[in-house]
C-alpha cells in the first residue's frame, strides 16, 4: 500500500502469522501441544543457550520453538500484535491480571525495598501489596487522588533511595480518579538518582486496564511497564482469564525470565482465544464509550444519583488531566445513589438487561457494589476516605443499545423509590 503503515485495527487481522506455514489457513490455527521437535541436537543446544541467556543472539537469529511453557506460535503472534496497541518493545501475556501485576512486583522488588503505589487499587492488588509484600520485607507508601508533587516527595523524605517502584492505577478502580503519569514520571527519575548499582533504576508501571489499550498509552508519557488484566477489554467476552504487560525489551526480558519459571504464561488456547477477540478489539470499545458518554449523561441529570464518577465530569483539574493524558472517557462509571447500601441493593437486585456481576470491559453490560464486593478487602477508613462507600454502584458499560440501558436503569430506580415508599408508609392506628 505504497509503504504507508496499516493502523493496529488493520493489523489485528494479519499480524505476526504467516499462512502459507500453517497449509494456507486463513486464520492461526491451534498450537495445542506442549513440546516442539528439534530438527537436530545442535538446533536444541542453540535454542536453549538463547532461553537461558547463555549467550546473545547472532544477527537475525530467533528464539526457536522449545516448549510451551517457554514460548508457543498462538502466544508469540499474540504478543506481537498486542504490542502494537501501546507501541512497545515487547509484551509478556499471562494466565490473569493478578499473574501479570504479582509477577512484575516480585521481579523488581527487594527486601528493604518501597513501593510508592496510588489509591485506589483494584481490590486484588490492594491485598497483595498490604500483605504479600509486607511479609516480603517490602515497605509500600500510598498517595491519594489530587496529591502534590511536593506532597509526595515529602512522604518520602529521607527515603528516596529505597523507592524501586512506582506503581500507579489510573483511572482508580472504581472512582475513575486519575494519576498525572507525566508528573510521576519526573519524580521516578528524581528518585533514580538516588539509587545505584545494576538494575537498581527506580521503575514505574501503569495499570491501564480501566482504558484498555485504545483511551490512554502510558508508556507515552513516561511509564516503564503497562499492566492489563487482559480478561477485561482485551478479552471482551467474559470467556478467558489472562493478563498482559508491555513495556521495553530490557525489563520484558527479565519479566519473561521470571514468567518461565512461575509458569505463569498463558495457555496455547486462551492465546488463540485473545487472538480472535483482538480483531474487534477497536470496534467494541469504541461503541462501549459512546454508550457510556450517553449514558452518563442520563444518570448525571437523574434525581436519584448524588455523585457521578466518570471522565470529562469530573472537577476541573481532574477533567484538564483527563484532556491531556487519555482519548476517550472509557467506559466504566460509578454513582453515588441517594441514600446507602439498602437502596444500592434495591437498585442491582432490579436491573433486568444489565447483570450483578464483578469483571469489566465486556461486550454485556455488568454491575456490582464495590464497598461489599471487589473492594471488600481494602481498610474501611481508606474505603471511605476514597468514596467507596455503601451508595457507591460501579457499572460497566457493554455494547447493547443504549435506549435499553437507560430503559433499565430508570425501572430499577423506580423500584428504589416503591421500596422507600413502602418503609416511609405511616403506620394505621389499631381498631378495637
């Protein structure tokens, strides 16, 4: 095409995969087997002194096919494409989010070490950092949403050489707050200043599962490593289990190394499963977010919505951080409704086309309560200091029509307000 680059959408088709070694199949077929034969012993020695770094590569030379636990077709051309999204080096498919995220922490995390971490954290994340790490001898510091720089830096005073990660959520899970990523990315290399000695950089990670990677690319704007729970969007049926991270060939060799032997990787057939969600990767989010927007719209004007927590409505600074770092609202939006968790209950209990279930990203549209659900186990006092409270309802936005989604919504608030008429009703006096 006169040498002018396809975009990723395009490439999502073709990318990485070569028919004619397959018999000409259009598609990537299945690579379901565990091992890989070696056409002579020296080929295995060569392929194995490259698995184990035992040497560097020769000039175009690439890793062969070993076993599957070290590399497979269906997860290199995966891996290939989904790169594209975020414009990395390289990227290191998991069998979950939680894989991907434990696995990145443990490989640059030490004993002494600190982690400077965002509030909120997906729920999972949150435990494993508050007691995974600290019985590692880890020490994690959080910040909150609208935090200064010099706020920050003064949290960490006196301990500026001991902060190896930077690890931020953003938009939070479930408030959409943002990080300025850009900001955080001038403190990381501060702190790196302090450190030294080999692999001793202070590194900082984005979890961009809320945006996928179409709204927002932190690697742009100075991230080292992008996790995903791929589960989510990159999925996008709430069919497979997996997780992604993306970042440059340096830190994604040694997360690689670390991932071959947890045996954390993911299986040649959610692979190939991801591989078909890909190719309508673009098209899904781009309806989900227009469905959002419309829909938070609606609930925004609604009588019985306090508080809205969706991008582009937020306060003004949150909204000129938004313009600058993301390219879409997404499509996931929480809501404080009038009253608590009665009527947040009354409310999940009646929705009809939208379903009571955890996850996110999903071509269905999905809801749950974050205080009594994916968040259960964060600290009461940080839940309410960060508005996850018992009114706070998270909904993620699918591809249905939006008439129906708002359809379902009112009828469900219609039931929120039958049952606070039937509790407010005056008693009868009793008749002898």
């Amino acid at each position: 095409m006169d040498n002018k680059p396809l975009h990723p959408e395009s490439h999502m088709m073709t990318y990485g995969y070569i028919p004619a070694l397959s018999e000409g199949a259009i598609k990537c077929p299945l690579f379901q087997t565990s091992t890989f034969v070696f056409r002579t012993a020296e080929e295995g020695k060569a392929y194995f002194e490259l698995a184990y770094g035992l040497r560097n590569p020769n000039p175009e030379e690439e890793l062969g096919l070993i076993y599957s636990r070290i590399n497979n077709p269906n997860l290199e051309i995966l891996e290939d494409r989904l790169g594209l999204w975020d414009e990395a080096d390289d990227c290191a498919v998991f069998e979950s989010g939680m894989s991907a995220i434990s696995t990145v922490l443990l490989e640059f995390l030490t004993r002494g070490d600190i982690l400077l971490y965002s509030n909120p954290v997906y729920g999972g994340t949150d435990h494993f950092i508050k007691h995974y790490l600290k019985n590692l001898g880890i020490e994690s510091i959080g910040i909150h949403p609208g935090q200064s720089r010099e706020e920050i830096m003064a949290l960490l005073a006196g301990k500026e050489e001991r902060v190896a990660m930077i690890y931020l959520e953003t938009p939070a899970n479930p408030t959409n707050d943002l990080f300025d990523i850009a900001m955080f990315s001038s403190i990381k290399a501060e702190l790196a200043k302090r450190r030294t000695g080999e692999n001793e950089s202070t590194v900082m990670v984005v979890d961009n599962t809320y945006m996928g990677p179409i709204w927002q690319h932190p690697l742009k704007f100075g991230a080292d490593l992008v996790v995903y729970s791929a589960t989510k969007y990159i999925g996008g049926h709430s069919d497979l289990i997996a997780g992604a991270v993306l970042g440059s060939q340096p830190l994604l060799t040694r997360v690689k190394t670390t991932r071959t032997f947890l045996g954390n990787m993911v299986s040649p057939h959610t692979a190939w499963m991801l591989l078909r969600s890909l190719e309508t990767l673009k098209v899904r989010m781009d309806q989900q977010t227009k469905n959002a927007q419309m829909l938070a719209l609606h609930l925004s004007n609604h009588h019985m919505v306090e508080k809205i927590y969706f991008l582009g409505m937020m306060d003004d600074e949150a909204n000129a951080l938004f313009a600058r770092q993301c390219e879409a609202p997404g499509a996931m939006l929480s809501f404080d409704i009038q009253g608590g968790e009665k009527e947040a209950f009354v409310f999940l209990n009646s929705l009809k086309l939208i379903k009571l279930a955890v996850s996110l990203g999903s071509t269905e549209s999905l809801a749950e309560h974050p205080a009594t659900m994916t968040h259960v186990g964060v600290d009461q006092e940080l839940r309410e200091l960060i508005n996850i409270t018992g009114k706070l309802v998270r909904l993620s936005v699918g591809v249905e029509h939006i008439d129906d989604l708002i359809a379902d919504v009112d009828q469900a608030f219609d039931k929120v307000k039958e049952h606070r008429s039937l509790i407010t009703l005056p008693s009868l006096p009793i008749v002898n």
